[in-house]
C-alpha cells in the first residue's frame, strides 16, 4: 500500500502539489512494465547494462518523488536503484515475480543509485528522502524541498492511503 502526500509552501500555501508515492496492490505488474521498459532501453544504457550483467539483480520501482537540481521541478518517478542479491540469499528459490521495499532492505545490496533528469530543463534530479518516525508518520524530509513557483520551501504533510 502506497501512501498520499502534500507538498505546500511554507510562504504561499496556493502552491501546493499532491503525491501518490510506494506501491499499490498492482506491484507485481508494474515491477514488470518497468523491467521490461529498462530492458528496451527507456531508462538509458546504464540500468539496461546492470540487468545484462547481473541477471539475478532487482531494481526498486517504487514510486518516488523527484526534483531537479536546476529548475526545482518536481515529478513521480520510479526510484529505479540498483541491487544485487545478499550473499546468504537465492532469488532464484523465491515464489514470487517481482522484488517490493522489504526484500530490497533485507535480501538486496543496494549498488548504484538511478540518476533522473528533469523532464523540462534536462539537469539532474534528487529523489526527495523522506523521514518516518516510529509509527511511520512523515516526519519531514532529509533534505528541504524548494517550491517551485517562490523562493519558499515546501511542507510535506501525510494526506492517507491509496492502493
């Protein structure tokens, strides 16, 4: 289950974005959709390359939240990192066809990052890390996210659940 957020200006609460971010119960088949796009090359040679070599490797494709470096855009992406199994583990034992957030964390070693590039100036974008408390709460992000319409930042506040 995926969670919904809201981003909104700290200096004018008119700008504001909504997120659907995670995963929803059609995972198995997007986990898919995205393998089989980096496997025809969309997501560029680099992850197509990592696949080739490592046929046993996962990639995260949960939704995320991007923004460029330059322009501050912000954009749902899939995360798209790299993995390569743990030493004490098969995937090729495992009963199911896709990878989701918990077996990444403790079956996969992350090995490279995804870098995404803005859609509308072409510069490179960060994924926005957000923090949880213990109860996963949103409790802020590790890094400020910057609006994109001021020179203002953006709160990030949990609206619910989608699936």
């Amino acid at each position: 289950m995926g969670i919904m957020i809201s981003l909104k200006c700290t200096k004018n609460e008119k700008h504001n974005e909504t997120f659907l971010i995670g995963r929803g119960k059609g995972f198995p088949k997007i986990y898919q959709q995205v393998i089989n796009s980096i496997i025809k090359g969309k997501y560029g040679e680099e992850i197509k390359q990592f696949l080739k070599e490592n046929p046993k490797g996962a990639i995260n494709c949960e939704y995320k939240i991007a923004q460029c470096k330059k322009c501050n855009h912000l954009e749902r992406v899939y995360e798209l990192s790299m993995y390569i199994p743990r030493k004490n583990y098969n995937p090729d034992k495992a009963i199911k066809r896709y990878i989701n957030g918990y077996d990444l964390k403790t079956k996969y070693k992350k090995i490279k990052e995804y870098q995404h590039i803005c859609p509308k100036c072409k510069c490179e974008m960060d994924i926005v890390k957000i923090k949880y408390d213990e109860y996963e709460d949103i409790v802020g992000t590790k890094k400020k996210v910057k609006c994109l319409q001021c020179d203002g930042f953006m709160k990030i506040s949990y609206r619910g659940r989608w699936d």
